[in-house]
C-alpha cells in the first residue's frame, strides 16, 4: 500500500514536471533553442495567480486564466525582444541570452514581489479521499494535477496532429527553411509556440504551488531544471516523450526519496538521466539522427 | 625574441601574459600603499580564481567546441579536497605557501581524476546531449560533496557519506560536516598566489592551444568526421581537453575554497558553471584574453554596483541580454558595418561605404 501512495504521489510531481517539460520541448522542437528562462516564467504565473486570489479576491479559476494570459504575453515579448534579433545566429548566444532573461525575471520578481517566501494557498477546495480505510489518502492536488496534465496532454497532441497551427509547428520544426518554402510564416509559427508553452507554463506554476506551498523568485529554477531534464530523459523536441519523461523522473524521485536515501535523491535522479542518455542517446522517445558524411 | 614576436599566435600569447602581470603589479603596488578598500582587497582572491575558471571553461567550448554546463562541480570537488588536504598537512608541514600548494595539487588532481571518469560516459555523446550530461554530473558532484563527512580524530581519518556512519572520537574534528560544509577554514589564499594560479592557467592552455594537440583538438571542433578521416583520435583529443579542463578548475576551486573561513556545496551549483560560461562566451569563444577580460569586468560589474542594491542584478541581466544582442545579432552587425563603412567614407572619399571591393 505505501508503494501504492508513493507512486501515486510521483505521479502527480512527475505531471507537473511534465507540464513544464513540454514547455521546453516545443520551443527545442521548433527554435532549437534551450529556454532556460522556461523556469521564470513558472514563476511569474504564480505569483499572478497568488496576486489575483489575495489582493484581488477573485476565484481560483479566473487566476489561473489571468496567469496564463500574462505569461502567454510575457512569453511573446520575450521571444520578439530577446530571441527572435539572435535567430540563425550560434545556439550558445541565444542560450546565453536566455539565461539573462532568467535573471531579469528572477530578480524583477524580487523587487515586485520582494524576496520573502509567500504562502501560496492552494487553488484545490476538494476534500482527500481515503480509501482502503486511510491506508491510501489521495489529495485534490494530485488528482486536479493528474487530471490537468491529461487534458493537456491530449489537448496538445489533437492541436499538433489536427489544426493548421498544429502542422506547421511540425513542420517547421522538421525543416524550418523547408516549411518557409510552403508558405509556412515561420516567425508566427515560432511565436505560437512559445505562446503556448508559455500558458502551459502558468499553469504548471499554479499547480506546483498548489502542491508546494511556498512561493519565492526562485521557485521555478529547480522545477525548471528538472522538467529540463525530464525533456531530455524523453528525448527532447518529442511531445509524448516530455510527458513519459516527466512522469518517470516523479516516480523515480519520489520512490529514491522513499526507499533509498533522502540527500543523494539529485544524485539518483540525474544518475539515471545519465545512464539513459548513454543507452538511448536520444532520449527514450527520441529519433536518432543518422550523421551524413 | 624577435622571431617569437614574428608569429601572430605568440604576439597575441605575449600581450595576454604581459596585460595579467601589468594588471598584477599595478594591483600590488596600489595594495602595498594601502590605497585599496577591504572590499576591494576581498575581491582580489575570487576574481582570479574566476579567471582561471574562465580560461579553462574556453578551452573546452571554445577551442574543443564542447557545451559544458557542469564546471562548478570540478571547482567544488576542487575546493573540498583542497580543504582536508590544507587541515591534514597542517601539522606536519610548516609553510602556509607550501600547504597551498599541495592543496590546490591536490584539488587539481581530485577533480581531474573525476573529469577522466566522468568523460568517459560523457564524451561518447555531443551537442546539447552533452551539455544536460554536463549538468547532471555537476549536480551530482554538489549532491554527493554536500553529503560527505570528513574527519580526523585519535584513531585517524574517518570518510563517510551518511551523518550515522560518522563517529569521530572524544577531540575528533569535521573537515567537512556534510550539508554544512567546511567550517574552520584556514585563510590560506592570497593574492600572489591568485595571480600565479592564472599565469599557470594560461601557460598550460595558451601551449596547448598552439601544441600539436590543440591543433588536432580544433579540427575535431571544426569538423568531427574530416579530422577523424585523417587520423585523429578524437576521442582521445576530446579527453585530454576535458581533464586539463577540470585539472585547472578543480586548482581554481581549491583556492576559492582556501580563500573562506567556511564553504558550503551549494556554492557549486548551477548558476555558478553558468555565471562562468557567461564569461566565457561574452569574452569570445577561443578567445583566451577576451576571457581573462570578461572575467574581470562581470565579476567587478555586480560588485561595483552594490550601492544600487535592489536594482543591482536586474541593471546586470538587462546589460547581458543588451550585450549579447549586440554582439551577436546579424541585423545589429550589419548596421555597425554600415555606419563604420560611413566612418571610413568620411576619411577616403570617393570610395562608398561598404563596397570596398
């Protein structure tokens, strides 16, 4: 039974991680680029959210749209004003770039919303639910979690596969100069996205916080860095392989924490991530590029 | 002499050694007639060590064209290895220098011993592969360092990784105490020392660079598959880089950590390989005294503007992105290659700008 909990726990981390997760696979996917601000700007949807719910006193679901709007503009104007001049040009000046818009993020966050952790209060009302005579509890959280992450992940495979978007985000991301050629406007294509994973991200903000009460500028850096992570363990560039990864890398932590040793759990996480890649080079999901000589 | 001055590889050499050593003395001199403040005098240690740190990361992104996320980890294994070698040497051995130095050998060899297993695994894969590889492993390092216990007491050297395994004795003191680090340090680092750390640094790179070896070791960045096709052991070449890379970083580290009284592992965490590879990018890639440059003006930039406070990291973060624009940007190149064309239009008249051709 205590298996069972911890499972079902990882799972619910894991389908935050995994939120955040296909945030960093689209914009890899289609700009090739590693977002390294992705993690701020879960951040920034959070505090909005605290924000609309506190000081506003609105309902928990309109902050959730209200955070998704703001980081769905905030994204945009990142990427037009921070990405977009860098376009063709090294992948490590844009990553560079990136992480300087991380540190604007973090410490814009500092003077609005000063350094002092908030108490987020999670946006769930549902009461736990026991069963097996309390021996399993599941919270709302993690069912609203589990639930969300379903949703999206459906959402976003009928968006990719269906909608005219949907394709020529693919197809850019197959071949960018190709997709130009078929009239695909690319930097529209490459907006959307990070549109969309910049929504995405808000949500993952909410849920993250829901789970882990404390809000502070820095909240969304290890997430980021893990859902990151989780990408790759998937093979990044690969929506289904963000999801897989992200729920894996919540059950392989939760039940490290659990079973083998609370202080090296960074250690077996990223250990794992490591023997992975040297198996599967591309990630589990990944499609491995054949070199041309 | 003359001949050396003729070769543009060791022109270039020469004004790096010669702009560290002027930068040395002018510092020394200004010290020694007490014209700098404490803070001043406290910043002196750090930035040499981020010099260095900045000058090995180069080797491998730039001239070895490899994407390392994960340089803190060999400056933190170097910096804890440093510290229980500087406490265990200090009875038997009586001079400080001669104590830091074996401390900052010692770092250097921990940490290049870790570069060498560790580039096993991580070198068989490339691009940005390899850089989460490079960050798993130096969250590793900070994971596993941030949980070590060391120890000495009557009965002798006690290692351990878990706070109930440690029993020290009745007198039994902790060189590092797990989560809490390394407390007790003794200042050993100075700023002589500092300064000959990025000499050695540079000697050992700038020869390597212009070695054989870094001749090979560019064409692998340059063209993986050309360079193997003519006989390149480019596994091999990409190793060497690794370990010299993580050698210096792991004597850089030992420094750092000889230059507190108390040290924790969170201090190697990501953001620090990160703060470092800023350097080495905003300096130019292959550039060794564009790091060396760069290092100094990021590190001094934050600190300088301290009476700023609040306002401090963010005027930082908007400099960075302004800069990388800048710098990298096509639509920005072209316009300074328009507008000094029109400069140089000014001077020659008759020939447009941009059309010298």
């Amino acid at each position: 039974m205590q298996v069972l909990q911890y499972l079902i726990n990882g799972i619910s981390i894991g389908a935050v991680y995994a939120i955040i997760a296909l945030g960093y696979t689209m914009v890899y996917g289609i700009a090739k680029m590693l977002n390294f601000a992705h993690g701020d700007v879960i951040m920034v949807g959070a505090y909005i959210s605290f924000c609309v719910t506190n000081y506003l006193g609105l309902p928990a679901i309109v902050s959730v749209i209200a955070a998704m709007g703001v980081c769905t503009i905030l994204g945009i104007i990142i990427e037009k004003l921070a990405y977009k001049p860098l376009r063709g040009t090294s992948s490590l000046a844009v990553l560079i770039t990136a992480i300087g818009v991380s540190y604007f993020l973090q410490n814009a966050a500092q003077l609005i919303w000063s350094s002092s952790p908030k108490n987020f209060t999670s946006i769930v009302t549902m009461d736990p639910i026991a069963l097996f005579d309390g021996r399993l509890i599941i919270t709302g959280e993690v069912l609203v979690t589990v639930l969300i992450s379903a949703l999206v992940m459906v959402g976003l495979t009928l968006f990719t596969g269906k909608t005219k978007t949907g394709k020529a985000m693919r197809a850019v991301s197959e071949d960018r100069d190709a997709a130009q050629l078929m009239g695909i406007n690319v930097n529209q294509t490459i907006s959307t996205t990070f549109a969309i994973g910049s929504a995405l991200a808000a949500i993952a903000g909410v849920l993250l916080c829901s789970t882990v009460p404390t809000l502070m500028p820095t909240t969304g850096s290890m997430p980021g860095i893990r859902a990151f992570t989780a990408a790759v363990l998937g093979g990044i560039g690969s929506i289904p392989g963000a999801m897989l990864g992200g729920i894996l890398l919540g059950i392989i932590e939760t039940l490290s924490k659990a079973y083998l040793s609370t202080q090296f759990s960074d250690a077996i996480v990223f250990s794992v991530l490591i023997i992975i890649l040297l198996v599967k080079p591309a990630g589990l999901l990944g499609k491995q590029v054949q070199e041309k000589v | 002499m003359k001949q050396l001055l003729k070769n543009k590889n060791s022109r270039t050499n020469m004004i790096t050694y010669l702009v560290v050593i002027v930068a040395y003395l002018i510092m020394q001199t200004l010290n020694s007639m007490d014209m700098l403040g404490s803070s001043v005098r406290g910043y002196l240690v750090p930035l040499c060590v981020y010099i260095s740190l900045a000058v090995s990361l180069n080797l491998l992104v730039g001239i070895c064209g490899e994407l390392s996320l994960g340089h803190a980890g060999f400056m933190g294994i170097g910096a804890f290895s440093g510290i229980v070698i500087a406490s265990l040497l200090k009875g038997t051995v009586q001079s400080d220098t001669l104590r830091l130095i074996a401390a900052m050998i010692a770092g250097g060899a921990m940490a290049g011993v870790m570069g060498f297993l560790i580039g096993i695994p991580v070198l068989r894969l490339r691009g940005d592969y390899l850089a989460i590889v490079t960050l798993a492993f130096g969250e590793i390092m900070k994971n596993i360092v941030g949980n070590t216990y060391v120890g000495v007491d009557d009965t002798g050297f006690h290692f351990a990784i878990s706070p109930t395994k440690m029993r020290l004795g009745e007198g039994g003191k902790y060189f590092i105490n797990g989560p809490l680090g390394a407390t007790g340090v003794e200042k050993l680092a100075n700023f002589t020392m500092g300064f000959l750390l990025v000499m050695v640094t540079l000697f050992v790179v700038l020869n390597l660079i212009n070695s054989k070896e870094g001749r090979a070791i560019r064409a692998v960045r340059d063209n993986r598959i050309a360079a193997e096709s003519v006989g390149i052991n480019v596994t091999a070449f990409r190793m060497k880089a690794f370990v010299v890379s993580a050698f210096l970083a792991g004597m850089a580290g030992a420094l750092f950590g000889l230059n507190y009284s108390a040290i924790t592992a969170t201090k190697f965490n990501f953001n620090t390989s990160i703060n470092i590879l800023v350097f080495v990018v905003l300096g130019g890639m292959g550039n060794i005294l564009g790091s060396v440059i760069s290092a100094t003006v990021l590190y001094i930039l934050p600190e300088a503007m301290r009476g700023l406070e609040d306002f401090r990291m963010i005027l930082y973060a908007v400099v960075l992105i302004l800069v990388m624009l800048f710098t990298w940007s096509p639509k920005f190149k072209e316009a300074t290659a328009v507008f000094t064309g029109k400069i140089k239009g000014i001077f020659r008249p008759g020939k447009e700008a941009g059309n010298n051709e």
